[in-house]
C-alpha cells in the first residue's frame, strides 16, 4: 500500500510539471487566452495541485477514475476496452517466452559446452539484441506481404470470433516474446548449471539415478526460483511495455491508448493508466513471492 502510494505521488508530479495543458491541445493555437482559461477551468485543470491529487485519490479509493479529456467516455470504461487487447497479448507472449526459454536453456544445460549448448547461446545473443520493433516489421514484411497468413495489423474484436481475434495477435506477441525468450533462455541455463553443481546433485547420481532422472526429479524445481522471478519480472514487463509494438500493429491496446493519451494531454488518462500498470507490477511480484514457497518449501521454513 505504501509502495503504491508513493507511486501515485510520482505519477501526479511528473504529470503536474509537463509544459502544455489538455486545453490547449484541445482548442488548439488559434484559441484565445480567454476560451483556453474558461476550458481550463471547466476541467478544473485551475485547482490548486494538493486538491487536483486529494480528489484523484479519493477517486481511485472509490473506483471513480473521471471522465477522459479527449474521449469524453468513463477513464475506467476506456481502461477496460483497451485490457480486453493489451491482457491477453501479454499472456500469449508470456507463454511463448517461458515455452521456447525453458525448453532452450534446460537443453543448453544438458549439453554444457557442446554445439548445442553453444547454438542456443548465439541465439539468444541474436536475440536479446533484435529491438522488438524491427522484429515486428520483419514478421508483418514476411508473413503479412509476402506470405499473406495474417494481417498486417488491426485488430477485429473479440464479438467477431474468438479465433480471428487470436489470429491477430499472434505476429505482435511473437514480435515481444523473441527478446523476452532470449534472456530467460540464458538466465535458465545458468540456474540449472549452477544447481547440477550442487553436492545433492552428485549424490542423487551416485546412487545409480540417470542424468535426465537427476534432472527432472531435483535439478528443475531448485533452479526454477531465479527463473520464476524473472518470469514475473517479465510479465510486468510485457503488460508495460507494449506502447511500440501496439502501435506498429495498430492494436487498440493500453500501450497505444498511453501513447494518444500523451498526445493530447489527457492527464487523467495517462495517471490512471500508468497507476494501473505500477499497481500489476506491485501485485505480479507478491504472486511470485507466494509461489517462491510453492515450489521451495524451504523458504518458507527460513522466512517462519
């Protein structure tokens, strides 16, 4: 609760000192000072700063988050639209992500500096060093031009049919989970290498237990704690970090809604979306702490 206090002061301040109001953007140049002034008070974009931050708080404690500068529609109504988009793109990538990273970094482990091993780690390389964008562009050239298996961006609605509506994912959560993928491939194949170090590990083989037994059985489950926080790491990431990516595909999500919404000044958009992603970062994180015990016990006997 304290973390997301602090947040909402940041997010206020930040916004609160940006040059420029929504009046202008809204009226335009040619407006005069007095149209500007008399709009500004309309918004009571004029009240002092502690009560414009008192009477968001007391909105988000009631559920209340105004009405957008530029849409005229309930923030929370925008907010809910734009999720049915961003929400599920972030889960189709996460699980493209942990799906490849895992199955390249436990292979990578098991063939320890064998071709293998070194393959999977020049293509993470690659990878990690592929920006998001350009690997959008080169999935929308090839499989939306060239081969014409999907679209080159939009996104039809989820009342149109499920599966179009995944279908129109699919490229953009490719595009995020490439880079994702390539760091939690490596980060996975330094845990399991680092566990099957481990004196349990040699004791586990000396009493006759096979290397994929050793592996399945023991090594997975106590390198799986660093994988598992920076899966959690990631998955905030990709709910946050989709403002590129959403615009290159044209996709009415969160991070293309963030995106307008700076654009035309619509500071109560921007505060209670970007409140919104610090409060699923705050939340992703306590989940990964839960499941730390989950899946080690032990931490749970250490933090009794």
């Amino acid at each position: 609760m304290a973390t997301l206090l602090v947040a909402s002061m940041v997010i206020f301040i930040v916004l609160d000192v940006l040059p420029g109001s929504a009046a202008d953007v809204m009226l335009g140049e040619s407006a005069t000072p007095e149209a500007k002034q008399a709009l500004s008070t309309k918004l009571g974009l004029d009240r002092p700063p502690l009560q414009r931050y008192a009477a968001w708080m007391q909105g988000l404690a009631s559920g209340e988050l105004g009405e957008s500068l530029s849409y005229s529609v309930p923030v929370a109504q925008l907010i809910g639209e734009r999720l049915q988009v961003t929400a599920p793109l972030a889960l189709m990538a996460m699980l493209l992500t942990a799906g490849l990273a895992l199955v390249l970094g436990i292979y990578a482990a098991s063939n320890h500096n064998k071709l293998g091993d070194v393959g999977v780690m020049g293509l993470s390389q690659l990878g990690i060093a592929i920006p998001n964008f350009w690997f959008a562009i080169i999935l929308i050239f090839v499989f939306a031009v060239k081969l014409q298996w999907f679209s080159a961006g939009g996104f039809p609605g989820w009342e149109d049919g499920y599966f179009d509506a995944f279908k129109a994912l699919i490229l953009p959560a490719v595009a995020l989970a490439v880079v994702q993928a390539a760091i939690l491939a490596r980060i996975t194949r330094s845990a399991v290498l680092d566990v099957l170090r481990e004196d349990f590990v040699r004791t586990a083989r000396a009493k006759g237990l096979s290397r994929r037994a050793v592996l399945w059985r023991h090594v997975l489950r106590n390198a799986f704690v660093p994988v598992l926080t920076v899966m959690g790491l990631q998955f905030a990431n990709l709910l946050t970090g989709t403002i590129v990516v959403e615009n290159v595909f044209s996709l009415p999500g969160l991070g293309r809604l963030i995106f307008q919404a700076i654009a035309n000044r619509d500071v109560i958009v921007v505060r209670n979306v970007v409140m919104l992603l610090a409060a699923s970062v705050i939340v992703i994180n306590f989940i990964v702490d839960v499941l730390y015990a989950v899946i080690d016990p032990r931490l749970k006997v250490q933090s009794a």
